[in-house]
C-alpha cells in the first residue's frame, strides 16, 4: 500500500473487526481499478469486493490477485458509484473504500451517501482525496501562478473546465462532507505531506534518510498545519 499513515488506521479497523469474531473483514473497494489497495487486503485475509467501470482494470485485478494467490477472495464488479447499491448489498462491509474516487465522482454528496450505506451499521467508510492546498503550492512553486489563483478561487478547487478533476478538497470540506452523510469522523490526516516533497536523490545519497522519512511522515500525517498541506487527505467516518 501507498501510505504508512494510511495503512495503519485500515490496519487497526480490520484488527477491530477480528476482535467482534469476524475472520475474514468483508471489504468493499469503490472505484478500485486494477487492485492497488484490493490486492494487499485479501492477502491480509480479508474478502474483498471491488466496484469498478473499466473492464480492462478489471481484467488487471483478476491478474494480479490470481498471481498473488488470492484470486478466492477478490470479487471483481463491474460498475460504479452512481449504481452502486444495484450491485451490492447494502450494509454489507465492515470496510469501505473509496480512494481516488471522490474528486471525479459528479454528484460528491450522492456518492458519500452510497458509500455509507454500503457499510454494515458501526462500519467505516475510508476515502483518500486530492488536496487543494497541495496542488496550489505545486503549481506556485511550478510557476503556475495563474492557475494556483484559480485554484484558490474556485469553490471546487479546480484550475479551469479542462481540470481532469470535478473537486479538490481541504480538511474543513471533505470532513463536512463525511458528516453530512451521517458519518462520525474519526479520522482526518494527511498523506504525502513530507513524502512527495523530499528528492529521491536525497534519500539516496543519505543513510538512514528512507526510515527518518517515514517515522516524519507518520507524526506528521496527524497534525495541522502540516496535515492540511499534504498531497492528498485521508479521512474515515463510522456508520
């Protein structure tokens, strides 16, 4: 998986989910594509059902889990957001996912809403998100000043009609956002706030630079303003 700090929180949820005598966490990954978070989670022990438009994602999926061993517990779905409780059952994960899947969603506050009522009642819904701040600053940086303007202005936090993204979020937004669907948040943290912005050379070219990294990385994840500059924003609400 992409993030320690994210990693760990699905980590502790799934122990919890053991704990209440359920072997095998049911998990339901919304617009899942070719199994990055799918995979590592049926291999973990989880039975997991992922939700996905492409075909050809799909057909990646089915590669990649039958090559891991764990084809037995990936159920790939074709589908989407907008149509997703005529392919699942409602109230059926004890964990749901939807990474990567909320800023190219067009009705935002009717996929929150499905996600939530995928999950079995005390379950949690998990969504990992582009951060506005965080694209402002790389196109600043990037000497695209005019386009981080409108990325500041637009309530959306787009650059303009041919973002291949419908919304960025701040932590503010995308936690109003959780709640709205009757969600607890739980979770608010950020990921890649320190990850994406240290050269891979440096890392390199200095011993003990990978694992000081990442021990930054976790501490860092849970705290503003550090939090709210990261290149994308993680947040779990509980059904």
């Amino acid at each position: 998986m992409r993030s320690d700090a994210v990693h760990r929180v699905l980590e502790a949820e799934l122990a919890a989910v053991r704990d209440r005598g359920v072997s095998a966490p049911r998990v339901l990954d919304v617009g899942g594509g070719s199994g990055v978070w799918a995979v590592p989670l049926a291999a973990a022990g989880c039975a997991v059902t992922v939700v996905e438009p492409s075909p050809n994602a799909l057909a990646t999926l089915q590669r990649r889990a039958q090559e891991a061993g764990v084809a037995d517990r990936v159920t790939a779905v074709q589908g989407d957001v907008d149509f997703l409780l005529d392919v699942v059952e409602p109230g059926g994960a004890d964990l749901v996912l939807g990474h990567g899947l909320l800023e190219v969603v067009d009705d935002v506050t009717a996929a929150i809403a499905a996600l939530a009522a995928a999950a079995v009642p005390g379950g949690v819904v998990s969504v990992l998100v582009a951060n506005r701040y965080a694209a402002l600053v790389g196109r600043a940086l990037a000497s695209g000043l005019i386009e981080a303007r409108r990325l500041l202005a637009d309530p959306d936090g787009r650059v303009g009609p041919a973002d291949q993204l419908q919304r960025r979020f701040d932590a503010d937004s995308l936690g109003e956002l959780l709640a709205g669907a009757g969600l607890a948040v739980e979770v608010l943290q950020g990921d890649g706030v320190l990850s994406d912005l240290v050269p891979g050379a440096v890392l390199d070219a200095t011993p003990g630079a990978a694992e000081a990294l990442a021990e930054l990385e976790l501490v860092a994840a849970g705290r503003p303003p550090l939090r709210d500059l990261a290149t994308r924003l993680h947040a779990v609400g509980r059904r």
